[in-house]
C-alpha cells in the first residue's frame, strides 16, 4: 500500500510503501492527530519506520493496493 506524507515546511513528500492495511493506516494517523501520540509511526515494506510530529501533517493519501506485475509484456 503507498503512503504519501505530506509534512509542513517541508518541499517534497515522503513515499513509502507499507505493509499495513488502508484500515490500520487510517487508524494510525487518526490516533496521531486526536492527540493520542504526539509522533505519526508507520512501517514500510522493508522494515525501516518513518516518524513524523503529528503536528506537522499536512496531509496523507493512502492509495490502493496495486497488484505486483509481473513480465516485459507491454500493457
């Protein structure tokens, strides 16, 4: 699943692709933004996890879960 971060004060994004479901996700950043943790923590695929202060969200868009592909063949 890719997440992008958008952090304030910040020129570019952060991109990540998470293991975590939309639903998990979702969670996550509405726990961070309630006041339930003052840091946003999510994990990527290869284990590596990005913290940002929650007050400093701009925004997230979590995307769909895209299918791997598979082969050279033209789409």
């Amino acid at each position: 699943m890719e997440v992008k971060i958008g952090v304030q004060h910040a020129p570019r994004e952060i991109v990540l692709e998470s293991g975590q479901s939309a639903e998990e996700v979702e969670r996550v950043v509405a726990d961070a933004l309630a006041g339930k943790s003052q840091l946003l923590s999510l994990v990527d695929e290869h284990g590596r996890k990005v913290l940002v202060p929650a007050d400093r969200l701009a925004y997230i868009e979590i995307g769909e879960p895209a299918p791997r592909k598979v082969g050279f063949g033209a789409l």
